[in-house]
C-alpha cells in the first residue's frame, strides 16, 4: 500500500478538562490576617472573643496533660500550639452542623460545647466517650487515623439528599492524609458535592514522622486538585485567618458549593502524648522558634499595636479558665461509680440471646458475691 492509499485516520476529540485546575489550586503562601493591612478590619469584639477562647484552651490542655502526670488519665495528646485550630473549627460551624474530631482535637469539643470532664472520659479509659453526640452534634474523639472522614462524608452526603441545612467539617492531622481513609473520604465528597470541610492541622509530624518522608506534594492543600475540589491553605496559628477560611468554606459547602480541603500549617509544641519522647526526633531551637509564633502571641500582639488589649477582659478570661481548670481537677480526681452491668447495655438495640445468658451468669455472681459481703475480698468493686 502507498502512502497515497493509507486510510485517513480521524484526529482524536480534544480534550477539555470538567474543571480548570488553576481554579482548585491553594495560594502559594499561607493566608494570614494578624500583622497585615487587612487584620485594622476585624471586629475587636471577635479579636477578644478569640483571646478569651484561646486562653481558656490553653489553660485546658496544661490541666489535661497535669491529669495524665497524676494519673488520673491514660492518655492526653495536647494540642498546645494549635488552638487557634481547635476554636476556629467549633466556631465557623453553625448549631445544626456536625463536627467530626481526631484524637488530638479535644478541644474543639469543648469550645463547642461539650462538658470538659465529659470530653475527656474516652481518655480516662472508660468504656464510653462520655458525650451525647446527637445532642452536641459531634462524632465520638476517633483514636485511629481517618476512620473519621469517610463517617463525615456520609453524613453530609446524606443530609444533602434529606434537604437539611447541615454541613460536616472534618478534622485530620497530617499523618491522616497518608491513609486510605483520607482518599475515599476526598474522592466521594468531590464526586457526590457533599456539604463536608475536611480541615488537616498540619502539625508537622505523625508521631515522629517529619512531613517530607509522608509527602511529595508541594502542600497537603495541594492534593484537592487531584479530587477536583478546592485546597486553601492558611496560617493556622492565626486564629482570625483560620475562622475567616473555615467560616468561607462551610458557607460554601452549605450553598451546594462541595466540599474544600483546607491545610492549616501549625506546630506541635508538646509531645505527640505523654508517652512520647519527642527530643528523639526534634531539637530544642525548633519548637522555640515556633513558640515566637504561637497563636496567643499573634493575637495579643495585634491587639495590643491596636490599642485594643483589655487588661480587666483579659484578666477576667484568666479567672474563667482558671475556675474551669479547678473544677475539672475536682472532678476528675473523684472515682467513677462503675456499674458492671454497663457491659451489657448499648451493645445491641435487641440484646441476642448469648449476650442475655452472659449478663444473666454475670448478675448470679454479683448477687453471690454481695450476699458473702466484702470479707471474701470480691465484693465492693470499684
């Protein structure tokens, strides 16, 4: 066959992308409000309200990790260096919206409203997470990484087809975004526009894991191009910056705008939990340096350049704090009233027949040993 003989071969269909990734691509420096022109347009009274909040987090992760030194908890991961993160995140949500926490995000739960005792009861070891999460609107603290996503997007996803005004923010730490869970969460948020906020507090490690031996990319914000959703990327100890983008994100999410994955780039100060030596793996001069950029700092020192600092307001936030830390040492210090029963309940709506055998063999021993009375050394537990 000459070359004048080949059939004619039909040019492929151009390519046109759904969506123009430029679009979806977070900003090349962290978005920052505190010390730049734009900060002499936020209202004072949310600037105080921030500080105040700040300051009683504060206050609740040095109490919690004391609790842990005491031994009145197995475990507390602080979040001291990120609770611009935390309250930002309890914030930007209205009452109808749900709130879907890491381990490391206690605080949150409480700036949203759960009891700081009750949200602490997971960590105490007790057998339940101790807040009522329909009534609070927030997931039970997930200990395993991501696991929490996917729950987020489902609910989402489930809201947008009731017609309920409702949307889920989901929090995450760096480590997360190596899971599986993160992938699926991200792919079907993107894929079914699911009113969810996924926000990574990117503390810099996952245990003792540095950021660059977890990812390539040049930003975790940069990993929604891929999903075709939108990334931000924020200063997350800029406690204004960080509502403003969060508050951005779920107003869009709730207008049928999808969902945005959101990186706040922070700092771990503490120890990933008190059973971490954390100068293993990070020196001295690194967390000072971050300490001149802790979220308490920023924020007192715009008020202050201002002429906005209140001693009286600050002081009263101090007191408060310090009455709230008070009552949870009074609280945690007391021993918890253990019912044995409990095993049993909430394990099925229709308790199943072996589960009735088990707790009817359970009570029969109960009973024999509150009958001999506590000089077997059975009796009275605890």
């Amino acid at each position: 066959m000459t070359v004048l003989e080949q059939p004619r071969r039909t040019p492929p269909p151009q390519w046109h992308p759904r969506v123009d990734p430029a679009s979806l691509l977070p900003d090349p420096e962290p978005y920052r409000l505190l010390g730049t022109p734009a900060a002499r347009d936020l209202d004072p009274e949310l600037l105080h309200r921030l500080h105040a909040e700040l300051l009683r987090g504060r206050r609740y992760n040095r109490q919690a990790t004391a609790l842990t030194q005491q031994g009145r908890l197995a475990v507390y991961p602080s979040s001291t260096g990120q609770e611009a993160c935390q309250i930002a995140a309890a914030l930007a949500l209205r009452p109808q919206d749900w709130l879907f926490p890491s381990y490391r995000d206690t605080l949150a739960v409480v700036a949203r409203g759960v009891d700081p005792a009750q949200a602490l009861t997971l960590l105490r070891g007790d057998w339940h997470h101790g807040y009522d999460v329909r009534e609070h609107r927030i997931a039970p603290l997930s200990t395993p990484l991501a696991t929490q996503l996917p729950h987020a997007v489902g609910l989402a996803h489930a809201a947008r087809l009731k017609g309920d005004d409702t949307v889920a923010l989901a929090l995450v730490g760096d480590g997360g975004t190596s899971e599986g869970d993160f992938h699926e969460a991200l792919n079907f948020a993107a894929v079914w526009q699911a009113p969810v906020v996924f926000l990574v507090q990117n503390n810099g490690f996952a245990i003792s894991v540095p950021l660059e031996k977890q990812s390539a990319a040049p930003s975790l914000a940069h990993k929604a191009v891929g999903y075709g959703m939108p990334g931000r990327l924020v200063d997350g100890n800029d406690a204004p910056a960080v509502l403003t983008v969060l508050s951005e994100a779920v107003e869009r999410a709730r207008s049928g705008g999808g969902p945005t994955l959101i990186e706040a780039v922070t700092y771990r100060v503490d120890a990933h939990t008190n059973a971490d030596d954390a100068t293993r793996y990070r020196d001295a001069d690194e967390v000072e340096t971050w300490r001149a950029h802790d979220p308490l700092v920023l924020l007192e020192r715009e008020l202050r350049e201002r002429g906005r600092y209140d001693e009286a307001r600050v002081r009263a936030a101090e007191e408060a704090a310090e009455a709230m830390a008070a009552d949870l040492r009074e609280r945690m210090n007391a021993d918890p009233e253990l019912d044995p029963m409990d095993l049993f309940r909430h394990v099925f709506a229709e308790p199943t027949p072996q589960l009735r055998e088990q707790q009817a063999l359970l009570g029969a021993e109960l009973a024999a040993e509150a009958e001999a009375g506590p000089a077997t050394g059975t009796g009275a537990r605890r």
